[in-house]
C-alpha cells in the first residue's frame, strides 16, 4: 500500500520518494515495522489471552515443566498480524511471490489455529489427530502447488532446484523425461506435488516439534528467516544471481521485504517468549512460520538449503521420527525423551542452556548454508 502510494504515485512528483522503490529501503522498513508492531501489541494479546482463559496444557511427562501449565498461548497470531502488515504495507503486491508467501503463512497458520483452539475446547495438550492435521497440510501444499504451476505456465516460475556443491546439476521437479512421454506425463505432476508436501509439510512440523523450551523455535526462526532474507536478495538481484549461479528470479526480490517482516516479528515475539516465557506460540505460530520458511524455499528454489538453514528444526523432527521407529520395530527407545531438546533437559542440562547453545548450533548451520553459494 505504502509502495504504491510513495513510490508509484508520489515519485513521478517527488524526486527524493525514489527511496521507497529499493528494495533493501523497504525491507529496513518492513523489519523495524514488524519489530515494532510485535513489541507493541504484546502486551495487549497476552492480556487477552488470560482474560479468555487461552492457557497452555503441558504433557505429563515431561514434569519439569509443569509450572508452565496455563501460559497463554496461541501467541504466534502477533506473530501472524506483524508479518502481514507490515508486507502489506512495503511490498509491491502485484508481486505474484508475496502472495503466495502469504497464504503459504496463513494457510498453515490457520491449520495451527484450529488445532490450537481445539485443545483449548478440550483442556488438553491433544488437538487434532495426527492424520487429520496431515491431511489439512496436504491441501495446503497442493494448492501452493497449483498456484506455482499456474505461475510457471506463465514463465514467472522456475521448477529446476540449486543443489549445494553442485554448479551444473539443477534437477527439474517436473522432470521432462516424464512430460514428453505421454504414458508418465501424470508422474510428473505428482512427483511435483509429493515433493511440496515432503518440504511444506515437513517445514511447518518440524517448527512445531521444535516448539517446546522458551524462545527456543522462535530464537531459531530469527536466524533461519534472517538467512532466508539474504538469498531472496540475492536471488532476485541479477548480477548476485548470476555470480553465484542462482535461478534467476526477478520477482523474488520482494520476498525480501516477506523474510524480512518475518524476521523482524519473530525478534519481537522472542521478546515476550525469552525465558521464562510470558506466551507461547503455539501451534498457530509454529505451522504457521515452518510453512511461510518453506514456501519461501521452493519459490526461490532453494528447498535443498532450507535443510541447513533450519537444520536445528530437521534435526528435531528426525530425532521424533527415529525415536518412534525405534520404539515399534525394537522396542527401544535411542533417546531418554523426543524431541532431541528434551533429551538433554533429562541429561541434567539447564533450559537456558539447552535454548542457547542450540540457537549457536542453527547459527553455524545458516552460516554454513550461505557459504555453500560460493563452494560450487
């Protein structure tokens, strides 16, 4: 709005209103406005939230957390408000890109709202049932993925993926051999649409998985969505992309005003869930912000990346998956308690400790995944 409005409209009079056709200007902008919305409207969505009674009900297991039950929760709707203002605010929104982020973000959010609000109805830490939420994350992914087919028929979409180490080899995930034989054409669309579900759905699963000490999920997404600010630059500048060998996407230079309102909200929102936490995300944050990472990734296609960026986040998810695999096919379990962090809350290591020390490990992670750009 605010792009049109000082930029389309107010430059062609103004010289100096030329600012606010940068990018990185409103991009600064975005992330000061996200910061600040969170910031502000904290304290009156926690006061909310006590008043309706929005408590969090905490596992049995894990006792040592019990005196956190009743924590307000479904926080991550400040999350929610103070990524879309904000991109509605700087970015350019005939930008097919920040549409589609958009409802990669609510889409997924709203998943997390209703399973959020189902285990407030029923007093419990259960919500949805594990195949009826997969379900409703298939159908978002779907849809993502028929809005990125549709904008690839138009030449705005590129389906061929970066692979780090690798100059040359771009896989397409609409895999040609496949389109020109009519008898596989139909398994080309479906690898497609399995490999979104695979990325969306297990981005915004393991964001939730990850979810369970303070300000740990939402430390990390300061630093995943910080780096996912930097390779949407980079993607949709022409002479980085075509330096580092990127897909080149010009519209994905929007996007950087998206990761960085995400970023700027998730340091806000840390505000209020850094230890001891004053509200937890819950799952409308958490689905919320994994599948907003995400669609971010397969836009800029950058999905094999997005496995070190949030690398904490996958590590997590792998440790719940070996966890019960192990425990059906040997009746053993490899950690004391899944997912990982809690494992080490059981070897004796203090929250805070545990918290920080796995923010400094998805800080080398994203680090390492911005320099694999060059190491090609």
């Amino acid at each position: 709005m605010l792009y049109w409005l000082l930029f389309e409209k107010l430059f062609p009079h103004y010289g100096p209103a030329r600012l606010f056709g940068y990018v990185t200007f409103r991009t600064a902008f975005a992330s000061l406005s996200a910061l600040f919305i969170s910031i502000w409207l904290g304290p009156l969505l926690i006061r909310k939230l006590r008043e309706f009674q929005i408590g969090q009900h905490i596992r049995e297991e894990v006792t040592n957390h019990q005196k956190k039950a009743g924590t307000p929760t479904m926080g991550g709707l400040l999350i929610v408000i103070a990524i879309v203002v904000p991109t509605l605010l700087w970015a350019n929104l005939t930008n097919p890109y920040i549409w589609i982020a958009l409802f990669g973000l609510l889409s997924f959010g709203a998943i997390g709202f209703y399973d959020d609000f189902t285990k407030v109805k029923k007093m419990r830490n259960l919500g949805l049932t594990a195949r009826k939420k997969f379900a409703l994350q298939v159908l978002s992914s779907v849809l993502i993925g028929i809005m990125l087919l549709n904008l690839h028929a138009r030449g705005g979409y590129a389906t061929s993926m970066n692979i780090p180490f690798f100059k040359s080899f771009k896989p397409d995930l609409l895999v040609s051999d496949w389109l020109s034989n009519p008898l596989t054409y139909p398994f080309a669309f479906v690898f497609f649409f399995l490999f979104l579900v695979i990325v969306l759905a297990g981005s915004s699963n393991a964001v939730n998985l990850t979810d369970g000490l303070d300000g740990l999920a939402i430390g990390l997404m300061v630093i995943a969505a910080g780096a996912m600010t930097i390779l949407t630059y980079l993607s949709g500048h022409r002479e980085f992309a075509v330096y580092l060998d990127l897909a080149r996407l010009p519209g994905a230079s929007e996007l950087t005003i998206f990761c960085g309102a995400m970023t700027g909200a998730s340091l806000g929102f840390l505000w209020y869930n850094a230890h001891p936490a004053e509200v937890f995300m819950g799952d409308v944050g958490a689905l919320g912000l994994g599948g907003a990472m995400g669609t971010v990734a397969v836009l800029i296609k950058q999905e094999s990346l997005l496995l070190f960026i949030g690398g904490v986040y996958v590590i997590e998810l792998m440790s719940v998956v070996l966890q019960v695999a192990s425990f059906k096919l040997r009746k053993k379990r490899i950690f004391r308690m899944a997912p990982l962090h809690h494992h080490f809350e059981l070897l004796g290591w203090h929250e805070a400790k545990v918290i920080t020390r796995f923010w400094i490990m998805g800080l080398i992670m994203a680090l390492f995944a911005l320099t694999t750009l060059k190491l090609r």
